[in-house]
C-alpha cells in the first residue's frame, strides 16, 4: 500500500509493511441468515481441497469431529471456533460437501429441502457468489478466504467490537476488505497529511472521514463538513475563507468561514471534485504555507492549522493537478458490489437503526431471540435479493430498498414481495436525468467544452449553463465525447 503520494490500494498491500506472503485462498461458505441464531450471521466455514468429505448438520454427531463441518468467527490474527448449529429444522447430518477442482459439491443428505440460486436440488457443485438455502434454517453465501486473515498493521487490537456489531467509528463488516479498510483508516489518523477518499456515492467517505478525525491527535478538536456541491457559486469563497465585518456590504457580521472554523481540527469536503479549477488553485496557498489565508475584504494574514480530508466519486485526473497533488493521500472506499459479504450485517444493522428511529413503525418487525436482544424477523428472501442486487448508492440505496420492503409487507415479517421485485426490474426513471437521443445530438461537442472551459471544469455549474436538467446528463455527454476535466 504506497501510502504517500499515490493510492493506498484497494487490496490493502503494501510492501513497506506486509512482509510476508499471502495465504492462498480457501472456498468457504459465509452464514448469510439464520432466524433461529441471527447472532451467527457472518461466521465462515473453510474447505481445503485435500481436506476429503464433510459432513454439515445440527449439533454433535457419531462422524469423527474431524469430518465434520465447522463455522469460525473470523478476524485478523484470529480464527475463534463457534458452538454447533441449533437450527431446529435441519437433520443431524444435512449436507455433505467436499472440494473438487475448485468448486464445492454439495449433497443434501437430510430432511431439509436444499434450494441453491432459486433451483432446488439434491446434488450441486458451487463456487464464490453462489447462494445456498436449506429451506426456512439457513442461507449461504459462498466465497474465498484465507485460513488466516492477515493481521492489522496500524489499527489497534483493543480497538475491537462485537463480532458483527459496528466499530466504534460506526463501520460494520468483517470481511476482509472492511478489515483493510479499517486498517488504511487507523494509518491515516497517525499521520497529518490531506487526504482524498474515493468511492461511490453512498459508500461511507464521510464515515471513514470522520473515522480518522477520531483517530487522529486532532480528536478534541472541530470536525468541520461541508459539501462542495451545495455551495452557490457566487459565495462559495466567503464559504471557505470568510469574511470581514461589513464586507461586502454594511451591517454583515465577520465570519471565520469553513477554513477559519477548522482551526485546530478537520475540514471534511465531500464531492471536492465539483469545486471550481480556480477556487481549487486559490486553496493551494492555505494547504501550502502552515494554513495561511486571508478573510474576504481583510488585509490581516491568518493561519488555520487544519487538515483537509475531500471526497469524490470521480477520477483524480479530474481535478486540478497542483491540488490533487496537495491530497497526498488517497484511500478507495469499497462499495457494496465489492463486499458483498457484509451485506447481511449491514441489513441486520440498518434494521435496528430503523427501529430506534421509528420504533412505532418498525418494532413490530423485531423479536426477542433466547432471552437475547430483539432481532428482525425477515425471510431469507430479503438476503438474497439484496446480495444479488447491484448497488448504485451503496449503503444509501440499501436502506431504502429496506424501507421499502418494510412497507409492503403485510405482517410481522419483512419479506420480499413480488410488487416490489417487480419494481426492481423496471426501476422508475428521474424525469430530470431523461434527455431524448435528438435533444443530447444538439447539444454539441464544442458546446460541451466551451461551458466547461467557461466554469472552470465544474460541471454542476457547466450543466446549468446548458440548460441541461442535471449534471449527470453532461456526465453522460462528456463520457460520449472522452472529455475529462481537469
């Protein structure tokens, strides 16, 4: 992971740090839903490929422990043994799988019916991405890991939380990549350098932000948000660096502004990416020289000893080059699409988040579980249309696609209904972002360019000059023209 000066990259490697080898990767079946043991939910079981037969059911059995199959709570350094299946509704020898050239072949041996990718069978070879139900018990999702989750190399080991439960920073996973992350993240709060996060909209930039604010010496200090986006155009600088008393006009009051009010802390500006070629090249001055700036309409130097976290959802090439220079650290926030083995505990957290919110509509959906804290009641149905789906807004889009499911269920359960399956097939379309094919054809290539060359390469405001109705319109346009701003 070269750390400064480039991309922390998004596999978590780095040569300065990771000496040894990485482990090869084994096949292993993930607890995807369990309503009878939720608290299960990410545990792994690991398959070698010399490892012979196994044998999955409830409880102990008369098979040698060795042949039986076993689910770990993985973590990095650690690999913790979990108690024996309970699900009721599953035969005391249920499956019996081994590993046969890179797949894992499955026979259902017991009394609960096997359905794998919607097809029930009883004889089935599976690889990573496929999911696995034994019917009202159990959902699987098969994956890669190694035998031995690397060890953290700058998060600390105290620093851990409930298997499945969020962090304290509010990150859930226990995936490797959501391990790594957390890792770039306790890295980047050791060091004062400004950073940029990458990552789709929805993926948690400001929640890693904020994350390293809290890791950082900077701790007891502002933790100042802003998004560059929303800020009109024709204030955007008395935004950032504020302003004298009675300037512009008489009677405005002096204000520090985003920088000023950072003093001492961070400055978090989310979609960084939309501010101006020229109030980018205006910043340079205040990231450069010990923070120092000047207030609109003031001659008095001041200094704000601040750190700069951006984010943005665009290339790096699109910014301004001497400012991305400045954001010497880039750290890739992964969205759902590539930790797809997080995705049940992010449903199982999203749902108590919902309940705490509007437990008058949501509490009927939870129930106490083996005198242990409430749980969802949901079909298994929920799990795997949400870990099929692909995800444009990540975290953003799962809560709502939770919430809407939430609403058309009938009863106590939260299920997947054929209404809103439906829907997702054939997602409503924003009227703002429909241009027809002819309407796109008048909007010329040099026309594209010249309101771009005109904005300073902020294509919010480009878009608006155009007069088209959102700036993903003109994204669309300049992927249909390979222009790149910047």
């Amino acid at each position: 992971m070269s750390l400064l000066g480039s991309t922390v990259d998004g596999d978590g490697s780095n040569s300065s740090v990771h000496s040894a080898a990485r482990e090869p990767l084994l096949l292993a079946l993930m607890i995807a839903w369990a309503p009878h043991e939720p608290e299960r939910v990410g545990e792994v079981a690991l398959f070698d490929k010399d490892g012979g037969s196994r044998i999955f059911g409830r409880g102990g059995s008369d098979v040698d422990d060795g042949k039986r199959v076993v689910f770990f709570r993985q973590r990095p350094g650690s690999l913790e043994r979990a108690a024996p299946i309970s699900s009721p509704g599953l035969s005391r020898e249920q499956l019996r799988l081994r590993v046969d050239r890179n797949r894992l072949c499955l026979d259902r041996i017991g009394k609960c019916a096997l359905k794998v990718n919607g097809q029930y069978l009883d004889q089935c070879s599976i690889g990573p991405g496929d999911l696995v139900l034994l019917k009202g018990q159990m959902l699987f999702y098969c994956t890669m890991r190694p035998r031995n989750m690397a060890r953290l190399q700058s998060a600390e080991p105290s620093a851990t939380h409930g298997f499945g439960e969020a962090d304290a920073h509010g990150i859930v996973g226990e995936s490797a990549v959501a391990w790594q992350l957390r890792d770039k993240l306790a890295w980047a709060g050791k060091i004062e350098e400004h950073t940029l996060f990458l990552g789709g909209s929805g993926s948690g930039k400001e929640l890693c932000a904020r994350a390293v604010h809290a890791l950082s010496k900077r701790a007891n200090g502002p933790f100042v948000a802003r998004n560059a986006a929303t800020i009109p155009a024709g204030i955007i600088d008395a935004e950032l660096f504020g302003n004298v008393k009675n300037y512009p006009n008489p009677g405005m009051p002096e204000r520090p502004g985003l920088i000023g009010s950072a003093h001492g802390g961070t400055l978090f500006l989310d979609e960084v990416g939309e501010l101006s070629a020229t109030l980018q090249a205006n910043l340079l001055r205040v990231l450069d020289a010990g923070g120092e700036y000047h207030n609109l309409g003031g001659a008095t130097t001041k200094h704000s000893h601040f750190r700069l976290l951006g984010a943005t959802n665009r290339h790096p090439s699109e910014l301004k080059h001497d400012f991305a220079a400045r954001l010497i650290l880039r750290i890739p926030v992964p969205g759902l699409d590539d930790r797809r083995e997080d995705i049940p505990l992010l449903i199982r957290h999203s749902l108590h988040r919902a309940r705490a919110k509007s437990p008058e509509a949501v509490a009927r959906f939870f129930e106490a579980k083996s005198g242990q804290r409430s749980e969802p009641n949901l079909k298994s149905n929920v799990i795997e249309a949400l870990m099929k789906h692909s995800f444009a807004t990540n975290v953003r889009e799962l809560d709502a696609l939770l919430w809407q499911a939430m609403a058309s269920s009938t009863g106590d359960v939260i299920e997947w209904s054929d209404a809103l399956r439906e829907q997702r097939l054939n997602p409503p379309t924003d009227e703002r972002d429909v241009v027809s094919d002819n309407e796109e054809e008048m909007v010329a290539e040099s026309k594209v360019r010249a309101a771009l060359a005109h904005c300073g390469g902020n294509v919010a405001q480009a878009a608006q000059a155009l007069g088209l109705p959102t700036r993903y319109v003109l994204y669309r346009l300049m992927k249909k023209y390979g222009i790149r701003t910047g």
